[in-house]
C-alpha cells in the first residue's frame, strides 16, 4: 500500500494517508492528551470520517515500545472494509 506523508485532507494535515484504503494514521505525542488536545482530535476525525476517512490514532509511546503490534494494527485496518 502506498502511504503520503503529511497529507492535506480538508482543513488537516495527516501524520500519513492511505488514499486507496481511505485510512488516515495518526502518532500522537503528549500534545493530544490534554482536555484541549482531545477535543480538536474529536472534531478532526468526526470531519475525516465525513469525508469517509478512517482514522488509526497510536501514540508515540506505542510505536516505541511495541513497534510489531503496532505494524500488526495497521496491517488490520488496511485490511477492514472502508
């Protein structure tokens, strides 16, 4: 599957965008886990998911410490039907 890097979608910018599977893949730092931070990703992916967008959010601490599973996560949502 080919991925784009920093990916304008709408008023966003995907971490990485999967256009054939509609599949946008999000790393999420410490940014996104307070009260504000959570709020904007709630609005970004309800406005992604309108434009039948699915969006995988891992954090950085995943990606780290778990890298297989976390590439076993992805390969699933490739996988699952838009």
């Amino acid at each position: 599957m080919k991925f784009t890097r920093q990916k304008p979608l709408g008023r966003y910018i995907a971490d990485f965008y999967c256009a054939s599977r509609l599949l946008v893949i999000e790393l999420d730092g410490d940014s996104h886990y307070d009260e504000r931070g959570q709020r904007y990703d709630e609005r970004r992916t309800a406005e992604l998911a309108g434009l039948g967008i699915r969006v995988l959010r891992l954090t950085n601490l995943e990606v780290m410490q778990t890298f297989k599973g976390v590439c076993a996560k992805i390969q699933d949502a490739l996988e699952a039907k838009p």
